[in-house]
C-alpha cells in the first residue's frame, strides 16, 4: 500500500488523492444574495448533513487564495443561503454556474434557471431543484483557506412526485454526486443491509 505525508506534498496533490478517494459526494447548489441585491450561485461538494435536531448542514467554500468566494462574503454578511440538491435535470445547468463572475454579476443569468422567493428567509431558490433548503447561518468557522458554513435549515421544499409516506423517493429524485475531475455519478445500484440490533 502507498503512503503518503499530507505536509510534504503540494495542496494540488492532497487536493486529488481527497476528491478521488471521498466519493461521491453530494453537491449542494447555493444561492445567497450580496448586500447590493445581486444572487449569486454556485455549487460546491464539500456538503453534507450536521444534525437532524435541529437541521443542520454545512457547506465548506474554499478561498481563492486570501480572498473569500461571493457566496461565504454573502452568506457572512447576510446570514442567510439557500441550498438546493444537484439532479439529473439541472445539473447542466448548474454547471455552468461554476464560472467565474465579478461579484455584480449573476450566475443564473448565464443559465435557464428561475429563481423563485423563498418563504423565510429574503435569499431566493432556483424553481428548477426537486429539493432546496432555506438555511439561516448558525455558524461560520474560519479555517486554513476555508470558509466553513453550517446553516440551521429553517424550511424544507420537496417536490411532490419524489416524496412518498413521508420519505424520499431517490430513485425518482436522480441525485447527482461529485467525483474528481471533470467526473459525476448517477445514483447507480442500490442495495439493503440490515443493522445489527
């Protein structure tokens, strides 16, 4: 087996034996809205829950150098986000979000995507996602190059054809997740095990 010293490689090495191995990933589409009005989104895989009591998810939005992405100076500023699950029907779009924009300029008008008001919090949705969470920012945590963002979701909306007998129908939701590179995954075989009691 091969063995490697995280302090005595590059960040970009790290960087590919973590978003390799750590898969996938779900991504989490972010909207949060600067203090000039301008809604800014973007995805970002390093995303996952925090807590059930309360919800709670985090979102971890890696610096440009010393300088802070749009969406952890918005959601800083403003205290509120909105994250949405990447599906198979919007993930192009979504993509496409990626690119690099002045902070005056809207991601989603490079897209299709709509957005639509959310209900508790002043951050608006894209209409386009099965699933979004409205998220009030319950703690930011500075790390090395890093802005770690951990949201207190305060209104869930899920389309109705995924949700049956209050569960999720994931089959029907088409989840998107992350590899490295240019790579994604589809939901792909699923399978049972039983916990031991």
């Amino acid at each position: 087996m091969l063995s490697f010293d995280p302090y005595q490689q590059t960040e970009r090495e790290n960087y590919k034996l973590l978003v390799g191995t750590i898969i996938p990933r779900p991504i989490a589409f972010v909207t949060s809205k600067s203090k000039d009005g301008i809604v800014n989104a973007a995805p970002f895989s390093y995303f996952n829950i925090v807590s059930s009591n309360p919800p709670m998810l985090s979102v971890s939005v890696q610096r440009k150098g010393d300088d802070k992405k749009d969406t952890a100076r918005n959601v800083l500023s403003g205290k509120e986000f909105v994250v949405h699950i990447v599906d198979e029907e919007n993930v192009f779009e979504v993509n496409e979000t990626a690119a690099s924009l002045p902070p005056n300029e809207s991601e989603i008008d490079v897209t299709k995507l709509t957005l639509v008001d959310s209900e508790e919090i002043d951050v608006p949705a894209v209409e386009q996602s099965k699933v979004r969470f409205e998220c009030v920012l319950h703690q930011a945590i500075d790390l090395p190059n890093t802005d770690l963002l951990i949201g207190r979701i305060v209104r869930i909306h899920v389309d109705e054809a995924i949700y049956e007998n209050g569960r999720i129908n994931a089959e029907v939701l088409k989840p998107v997740s992350r590899l490295a590179g240019t790579n994604y995954a589809k939901l792909g075989e699923m399978f049972s095990l039983k916990r031991p009691d």
